[in-house]
C-alpha cells in the first residue's frame, strides 16, 4: 500500500522587499522524522527575485513551489 503523500506550506516574507510568499512542497516522511535527513535549498522571492536559504526534508527540494501570497499569516522569518 503506498503512503499519501503530504504536501507541506509555509508563510515567509522577503528581507529585500517585504513580499509575502508561500514556499509548498512533498513531505514524504512518515514516522521517526528526527531520524531523517535534512537539506537546504535556495528559494527565490516570486517578486524581486531575492533568494534565501530554506531547510527541508531531503528530497523536498524537488518538489519546490514558491507562489506569492495575499499576505495574511505570514511571518517574519519563515521557519528557518
């Protein structure tokens, strides 16, 4: 039986220009997510092309979407 897969959203706000933006991707983990391997990865602010650093599952970095957002929630450091 294969494992749904969770697709994971979170709010950022860009240092350069304060757009609000969505990063979404897979997260394919399912238990003992300690145990499992992180990355980072590099997204671009959708609207001035800024680029920060985001730590993700491994293998999340394939699965990217980063969409501009209407800007109700978002954080300031992004989670990471």
């Amino acid at each position: 039986m294969t494992a749904t897969r969770a697709r994971k959203s979170d709010p950022h706000r860009c240092p350069e220009c304060d757009a609000a933006f969505e990063v979404t991707y897979f997260d394919d983990r399912q238990d003992d997510r300690a145990q499992l391997p992180m990355t980072t990865a590099e997204a671009a602010c959708p609207a001035c092309g800024h680029a920060r650093s985001l730590t993700l599952p491994a293998g999340a970095e394939r699965t990217l979407v980063v969409e501009l957002s209407d800007g109700a929630g978002a954080d300031e450091g992004g989670g990471g």
